[in-house]
C-alpha cells in the first residue's frame, strides 16, 4: 500500500450557539467538515488556517487557539492524517467570493444538526475536533513553534 502523510489544519468556529462548516464533495460524496485543507509547503500553520478558511467559506479568521493535534489514518486508503484544529472568530465575510473547488457551501450548523449528519461527515475528526472545543480544550497558539532557518540558526547557536 502506497500511504501518505497530509499535513493539514482546520477550524472550529463558534457564533450564536452555531458553528461554520463546509459542504463538500469528496471522493463522490457530499460530505461536512469543519474549514480545513493541506499546509502549503511555503506557508506557517497559521497562515494555512486563515487561508483555508477564506477560502472555502470566504470569511476572514482569526485565529485564537490551539484545540489540539490528531493523527488518523484513513481506513481504505491508509493515509495518515496530521490535523491542527485551531478555535478563533469570523470576521469581513465576502459572500461574493468564489468557494474553493468542490466546496458546495458555506453554512452554520448547531451540534445537533452537525450530530444528526453524523453519516454525513468527511471524517471521525470533525466530531472529535468539535467535542474537544465544546469541553474548553484550548492551547496557546505558541504551543507550536514555527521556526524559519534565521531563527532555528540562533537558537542552534545559543544551545
């Protein structure tokens, strides 16, 4: 089996009791996830999150915490998976904005309505992910150290 390691983010955004997920098609199926895509290889963590989230729901995003870090592989496939979850807020939404491809929509849903489409969602991690957020598991974003070669260079030099 050929597998793979993604390295990807993603975003649990709350606001009135509802919380900012994607419809999309993957692998032929319409599925929910939380805003979340691959890391670019030229790009920080953070900027991935705010980019993926503009992109498939064209609202900008702020960043404010850390959730927690997951792996899981894919039960078919076998890929590994390594997702952020990042928590923060909405803000600037462009609802003109063209969404990312295969994203149908961008909707708010309440954790019954993300529950009751529990069949529906792309993967264990969007339940997870979510259940972490609602029992208040939160980091600070400097958990996550993103060292660019300047830096890793002076604190190599400073050990």
């Amino acid at each position: 089996m050929n597998s793979k390691l993604h390295l990807t983010v993603a975003a649990v955004i709350e606001r009135d009791k509802q919380f900012l997920m994607v419809e999309e098609t993957s692998s032929g199926r319409l599925v929910y996830n939380q805003p979340a895509g691959h890391v670019e290889a030229d790009e920080s963590l953070l900027d991935a999150v705010v980019r993926e989230v503009r992109e498939e729901t064209a609202w900008g995003f702020k960043p404010e915490f850390l959730i927690g870090v997951y792996s899981w592989r894919h039960p078919i496939k076998g890929d590994r998976i390594i997702r952020f979850t990042y928590s923060g807020h909405c803000f600037d939404h462009q609802p003109n904005q063209p969404l990312d491809q295969g994203i149908e929509q961008a909707l708010w849903l309440s954790r019954d309505e993300i529950h009751a489409k529990e069949h529906k969602l792309r993967s264990p991690l969007v339940t997870r992910c979510l259940s972490d957020y609602l029992v208040n598991k939160r980091f600070p974003l400097d958990v996550v150290q993103d060292l660019d070669i300047e830096t890793a260079l002076r604190y190599a030099v400073a050990v």
